[in-house]
C-alpha cells in the first residue's frame, strides 16, 4: 500500500509543528515545552506580569467554589464569615474568580472590589457548570445530541449562553465532549455520545454557540470543552476509574471532539480526573503541553477539575500537595479550581527555586489572556448586569426552543402496527409510571441553579394538548427503585379501563451524572415489575423510556407496540412529549449511542475494529461472540423511525478508481413510501478496508436531514476527498494511504450495503 504521504494539520507530528511553527511564536526559553507554547507578547500584559508579586500570580491562577462562602449584605451583621473571607482574599489579589455563584448583584459587588481595591486592579472571571441550560433547561446534552442537528445544538448553546451571562456567568465549564462507548459510565448523559465524528459536530457547534461571534460581547460565555482527555475510556465505565487508551486510539477517538472545538475557538479546557496509562491527566505533561500546545498550538488556558490537582497525591503520582502542585503546573495545568492548592504552595515553590518563576509567568500570561479576550479589563461589568435577570431569564423564545429541542431529541425506537401517533379524542388513555407527575426528574443531571417549578411534567404536556377531549387515568404504579403499597393494583385496574396504554418509565436524574456509575444498566426491577404486570393486562402499550444512558431493555419493554427513548428532555419535557406522542410532530431523534440486547456487553459501540474472527450476528455462536446473544445491536447507532416509511435504494459512486487529489461523489435516493410527511437523516459509512491499525468496520463520515413529502423522493450525495479517508497511523500520525474502501448510505450504522472503490496512489 502507498503512503500518500499528506499529512494534515490535525494530529501532526511534533516535530512537524515545530517546524511549521518557529515562524510565528518568539523561542525565549531553554524550558522543554514551554518554548513551543510562547506567543507573540501582549505589551498589556507583559507590563502587567512584571507588577505582579509571587503571591498574585499565583492568586491568578487560583478559583474557588463560590458555593456555600455566605451572603452578602445583612445590613446589620454585614457579609457572613466564609464570604468576608473571599472579599478579603479579592482585595489582596489571591483569586482570579469564582465559580458555581448564584448572584449577580454579589459578583458586581465582587468585582468592583477586584477593580477598585486590589492593587492591580486585576478583574475576576465567573465561572459555572451550565451543562444544558441555566433556568431553561434544554435536553440532556446526550438527548440532544439525538437530533443530530448541529445546528439546534448551537441554537441551544447561544439560548444558554444569553441566560447565564444574564445571571452573571462569563465562563461555562461545557460542553463535554468525552466520546463514551461504555453506557455503565455516567458521564455518558453530559456527551454527545459514542461516535467522534458526530461528537466533532456538536463540540463545534456548542462552542460556536456558546460563545458567539465576538467574546467580548456581553452575552458571551466562554466555552470549556472537557474533561481533557480519555475520561470516557474509564475501565468499567466507573466514575474516575483509570484509563488505557493506546496514543492511537487516543488521537482516533477521543482527541477528535476536542481538536474541532478549539479550531472552533474555545479558549480553555479542563483536565480529567482519570489517569491515562498511570498518567493521571492534571500531571499529564504530554497531554497538557506536548499534544495541546506544542502540536496543536492552543492558546487559552488549562483548568484542573474540582482539586484534581490535590488528587494527584490520592492517585500515588505526587508525594504532598507541593508536589502535587509542582507536577500540575509543570504538565501545563494553568488555574486551580476548588482546593486553593496553586495559591498556598507556589510561591513558597518559587521562592525555593524548584518551581521557575518563568513557568509561572507562562500560566498567568494564558490566565490573563484569556481575561483579556472576554473584555474584561476594557468592561469588567460585562454579564454582571441585574437588569437582565428580568429581560433575558426564560424569555419565550428560549422556552420555544427547549420545546424544539425536546421534541428533536425524542427517538421512536419501535412502532408496530402505527400506534403512534395516539388520536387526540375518542380514545381513553393509562398514563401510568413514576415520573408522569413528576418534576424532580424532568430537567435531568447537572443542573446547577434549576428552576424545577417550570418543568412541564407529561401528565400537564398531555392536558395541555387534549384539552376538553382528556380521557386520563393516571398512576404512578411504583418509585423510581422501589415498589409502591397498592401502587401495581392501581396501575393495572387504570389499564383495564383504558383503550391504551402509556408507561413512562426508566432512570432518576441521580441515576446518570458524575458519580453515577452503574452496573446494571436496566430499568430498575420496581418498575419491571410494574411494566409486566401492566404489559400482562394486554392493552396496546406505549413505553416512554427516560434515561441518561441507552439501557438493556427487558422483554416487556422489547414486546410493547411502542418503544420511544425521551432522555431527560429539559423545562419543556412534558409538552414535548406529547408533541410527539399525539403527532403534531414527527420523531426524528436517532440514536448518538448503540442499544445493547444485554448489559453484559459494554463496551458496546458501532465503530468498532474487525477482529480475526468476525462473528456471524445471528445463527449459532461463531467467532468473536457471546454464547447468549447475537453481537448485533438491539438498536443500532443512528436508529431512528419517523412516522412514515422510507426506502433508501443502493448507494452508487461516481467512479470506481478515485485518484489522490480527486473526489468521490456518492449518492442514493431515498423515498418516502409512506403517508405522512417525514424527516431522514441519512448517514455516510466509510470503511478502510487494510491498514497499519486495524479499522472499524464503519465510521460515520457525513449527515444529511431531508424533509420528504409522502411519497417525495430525493437524492441524496456525499463528497469524500482523500483528506476524509486519513486515519492515525501506528507512528500516530494521520495521513492517507492510497487502497481499498467502502462507503455506504444508509438510515443506520447496521443498515445499507456497502459499495468498494480504490484509492489510486496517483
Ligand atoms: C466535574 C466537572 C465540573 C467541576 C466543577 C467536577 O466534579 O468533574 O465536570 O466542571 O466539578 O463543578
């Protein structure tokens, strides 16, 4: 096979960067590392780092949790002490900002202290965790990432970003762009889900939506693509666990996401709690420096997560937290957030001469930089404006969009014999599970400041559509993990009487989120118990699935007519459901993560390499198989049913030999053969049929969304050049080589037939 010997800017080799890069960036240090990551200088902050004392450069790079610090302002007792404490330490330039605060007025009050009485006058940053909205609450970032719509996704990050700048937040530590092929992991919900490529998409567009068009505007919000880098490769899917990711699959799979939101302009990342090969990440000089800076020339600053720093001596990787601290900001580790660990141990490094005063400066010059390119010393009172807590809070265009975004986030996984969509009238309804009343887990994990009054629950959403024509009987059946007394009888006896059936069943927002790490990645046995007995009555069965995760399914979820994945869909939950569920809109989700047939399996995941024995998926257990189920998923990555029918006829390529500077056109029509309007997004599959590391056996490479009339037909055409077909080769870089591949179009990652063409190497 040819090497074609292009390669690209994404994943150069180091030495190639340097190269490339000497032009531009000043080598003023013999420090390794650091020489690469030097900028042009700002003269501002130059001359500002030479007024700088030892102990507010480390201030600078040190932000503290504003949660639980107090109160400001009783007239007769003044601020409380944990606050006075913070107000003291601004004063004296010990910290570069807060994050998690909850007060607009109490950050301007803050940041007029920073200004006015600090001696450099240095502004504070804000920063919060608006995961997936702030007192809007948008689809889980897993839900959304469903629509495939990256486009919606920046709509929702621009809508987040107006409301949290609104309520004094200049920074958000989003979107998380961990690719996770593990589902026990509970972390997947905050991702976009198992496929780089898809996850490229959304990074970008989250951070492009995030921050806007200029960062110094008042809306902005500094994006923070996270955690840097391999979390969702945890061994397990156990929260914080170690992770092995050969440099390979690294660069493959789980670097891509992030490369694409720093081209897109995200100016700070934060470093992973796991370790990668007994690295954890906040030590991780390769990852932090040589990866970041040195290859990929990032220029905003780097965030250690909630005392990951501290960690560093739990990991066996640092002796005490001096140590801890010199290894953090010698691997590149610029900020400390939560521990105060930067501001207490610093100085007293530098001063002893094992910490360089030059390796610092570097830190608080990228601390400062990024100040500087959020407008914060030309404006420090950007976002920290109480008039807009009134104007730009909820404003009924941010709640539209949450309902647009439930409504696309939904997956129809299964509708036999067109139950859905449910007539308005003249049929009576069961809505029966523990979460049809319920608020506490619409909006979903991670929300910091959430507004749960304002979640629409389905009993409201389906009230609200049906208006004067509700026939309901409502049951809760069962909690979340444990039976209800009497709750079954009452389920059943409301089934009995209905015409069908909606069972709205599955996860607790604690179920998924950071630390919530599962083994069994089932519905929990309350309400499997109560989906039997229910099923057993026979009545035509709708099942809302509400989930941080794609689960097992046991049989009687699998057997119900109607099997529909709602995530945890954020405010507008209810009303978006019942969007759907009574076909004012069309479902048009697909899956962003593969469903199971069993738990057993993670992890489980499209993309995966071809092994020497490839299973057959069905028919007796051949090859890399379990002896229980079938390798084949439940649902496939990218399922998704709309309610009309669609074919798609067989892919075709505009030639069958493609030469290296050439480009391949590929094409299928898709048809509409049902009776109603309907929304497809086809999906590209690229396989690289021999190589250095063995490939997968697709790879997502393009989407199309097409709006088809009933029995509209369209083309759809993809373009592939030979940047497209690259992959990280063993010595990682990524380059093209001239040989075999095959594409296909098709509405899933298991569906269509592949069609082969030759790379030539001329
Ligand atoms: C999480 C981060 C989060 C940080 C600050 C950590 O526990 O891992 O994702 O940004 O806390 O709240």
């Amino acid at each position: 096979m040819d090497n074609l010997n292009a390669t690209f800017p994404f994943n150069r080799s180091r030495r190639a960067f340097l190269a490339g890069s000497l032009a531009v960036t000043t080598i003023g240090f013999s420090l390794p590392g650091i020489a690469a990551t030097r900028t042009v200088a700002d003269p501002f902050i130059e001359r500002l780092l030479k007024r700088m004392t030892i102990e507010e450069k480390a201030g600078q790079l040190t932000m503290n949790g504003a949660q639980g610090i107090g109160r400001l302002v009783n007239p007769d007792t003044g601020p409380e002490p944990g606050l006075q404490t913070t107000l003291n330490d601004i004063a004296q330039g010990r910290l570069t900002g807060l994050f998690n605060a909850d007060d607009v007025k109490l950050g301007r009050a803050m940041q007029k202290i920073a200004v006015e009485k600090s001696r450099l006058g240095i502004p504070l940053i804000f920063a919060a965790d608006i995961i997936h909205g702030l007192k809007t609450a948008f689809p889980v970032p897993l839900g959304e990432a469903a629509s495939f719509d990256a486009d919606l996704c920046a709509r929702t990050a621009r809508a987040t970003a107006i409301e949290a700048t609104a309520f004094g937040v200049q920074w958000t530590f989003a979107p998380a762009v961990d690719i996770a092929r593990d589902q026990r992991w509970g972390r997947v919900v905050e991702g976009a889900g198992e496929d780089p490529w898809l996850g490229s998409r959304l990074a970008e567009a989250r951070v492009r939506g995030f921050q806007g068009g200029d960062l110094r505007a008042d809306d902005s919000l500094l994006a923070c693509p996270k955690h840097f880098a391999g979390y969702g490769a945890v061994q397990g899917g156990m929260d914080y666990n170690t992770a092995d990711i050969p440099e390979t699959t690294l660069r493959e799979v789980h670097l891509p996401p992030f490369k694409a939101a720093f081209d897109a302009g995200a100016l700070s990342t934060m470093a992973s709690f796991n370790d990668t090969g007994g690295v954890p990440s906040t030590g991780n000089r390769h990852l932090l420096t040589g990866i970041l800076r040195g290859e990929w020339g990032f220029r905003g600053l780097v965030v250690s997560d909630f005392n990951s720093e501290k960690e560093l001596i739990d990991h066996g990787y640092a002796a005490d937290e001096a140590d801890a601290v010199y290894k953090a900001v010698m691997a590149g580790c610029d900020m400390s957030i939560q521990g105060g660990l930067y501001l207490k141990h610093i100085p007293a490094l530098v001063k002893s001469g094992r910490l360089k005063m030059a390796v610092v400066d570097e830190a608080v010059r990228r601390v400062l930089r990024v100040k500087k390119a959020l407008g914060l010393f030309e404006n420090p009172y950007r976002s920290l404006d109480p008039a807009r807590l009134d104007t730009d809070i909820r404003r009924p265009d941010t709640v539209a969009l949450a309902r647009e975004a439930g409504r696309k986030a939904i997956v129809l996984l299964k509708n036999d014999r067109s139950l859905l969509p449910l007539p308005k009238s003249g049929k009576s309804i069961a809505l029966i599970g523990p979460f049809v009343t319920d608020k506490n887990n619409a909006l979903g994990p991670w929300m910091v400041f959430p507004d749960m009054k304002s979640a629409v629950t389905l009993e409201q959403g389906v009230r609200e559509a049906l208006g004067a024509n509700a026939n309901l009987a409502v049951a809760a059946g069962s909690g979340v993990e444990r039976p209800l007394a009497g709750g079954i009888e009452a389920a059943v006896a409301a089934a009995r009487g209905a015409d069908v059936v909606v069972l709205y069943v599955g996860e607790a927002a604690n179920m998924s989120g950071e630390g919530a790490s599962r083994v069994d990645i089932t519905i929990p046995k309350a309400q499997v118990d109560l989906i039997d007995a229910v099923a057993a009555v026979g009545k035509p069965m709708v099942i809302l699935l509400k989930h941080g995760r794609a689960l097992e399914l046991p049989n009687s979820v699998r057997n119900a007519q109607a099997v529909v994945c709602t995530w945890f869909l954020g405010s507008e939950s209810g009303n978006a459901i019942a969007d759907v569920l009574f076909g004012d809109f069309a479902p048009q989700g697909r899956l962003p993560v593969s469903f199971p047939r069993r738990a057993g399996q993670q992890p489980f995941y499209y993309n995966h390499r071809v092994t020497g024995r490839p299973s057959l998926t069905e028919g007796p257990p051949v090859g890399a198989r379990y002896r229980e189920v079938s390798t084949s998923a439940l649902y496939p990555f990218g399922h998704g049913l709309g309610y009309s029918t669609v074919t798609y006829g067989a892919t075709e390529i505009s030639q069958a030999r493609v030469p290296k500077n050439g480009t391949l056109s590929i094409k299928a029509r898709v048809t509409n053969t049902g009776t109603r309007k309907h929304h497809e997004v086809a999906q590209l599959y690229l396989r690289i049929k021999v190589a250095d590391i063995v490939q997968p056996l697709r790879a997502l490479k393009g989407i199309r969304h097409l709006e088809l009339a009933a029995g509209e037909s369209a083309e759809v055409e993809f373009a592939l050049t030979a940047r497209d077909l690259a992959y990280v080769h063993a010595d990682t870089v990524t380059r093209t080589d001239a040989g075999v591949f095959e594409v296909v179009i098709a509405p899933d990652a298991a569906a269509g037939q592949p069609v082969p063409f030759v790379l030539t190497g001329a």
